[in-house]
C-alpha cells in the first residue's frame, strides 16, 4: 500500500535473484496472477487499498501459489495466525523477508507456512 515500501521491497527480492512483478491494488493483483503462469509465490500486503488481504490470499491459495503475508494490521496478523498462513510482521530486515518467501515457497501447501 505504499509505494516507496513496494519499491524496497522489490529491490531486495530482486537482489536475491527473484524476477519481480508486482500490483499497486487488488484488481491488479487479479489480473497479473490471471493466466499466468510464471508466478511461482505471491508477497501479499495485508492493507491494498481496493480489497481485502483475506479474499486476495484465498484467491492465490485457489491458484495454488504460496503467499506471505506482510502486515502490522492486529486483525490481518490475526487471519494469518489463526490460518497458519505464511506472516512477515513488520517492521522486518531483508533476510527475513526472504527466508519467509523460502519457506513458503518449499511448504508444499499453498499459503501455509512450515512449522
């Protein structure tokens, strides 16, 4: 939801050799997972300013894609605990962004965390 964070944030994953693609809102986020293939996990903000971090998680669940969820919101970490679900709360370093997105990624479960 912010666009300096985003940017960061995209700059380290890409540091790490990821292929970065990423969506300002909900609908964008729609349409770049929509027939896409080469989307292989999702780093999904729990506060996009057009829809809720739940429905677009259970969205990239339904596509099969792991997710991790970055949030300070008490009620998206909440949803995120209770679902075992793969959380990154902030404010959080570099190396922790990434060992999440691999954990999420080798899970073997959409969106679900290892543990």
């Amino acid at each position: 939801d912010n666009v300096d964070v985003r940017n960061i944030l995209v700059q380290i994953l890409q540091e790490y050799g990821y292929h970065v693609s990423w969506a300002a809102d909900g609908k964008s986020m729609r349409d770049l997972l929509q027939g896409n293939d080469s989307v292989t996990a999702v780093v999904l903000d729990a506060t996009l300013p057009d829809e809720k971090s739940e429905s677009l998680f259970l969205h990239a669940q339904k596509l099969g894609l792991p997710v991790v969820i970055i949030s300070g919101n008490p009620a998206a970490m909440t949803f995120a605990e209770e679902g075992h679900l793969q959380l990154l709360k902030k404010p959080f370093r570099s190396q922790e962004l990434v060992d999440a997105l691999t954990k999420a990624i080798s899970s073997g479960k959409p969106g679900q965390r290892t543990e």
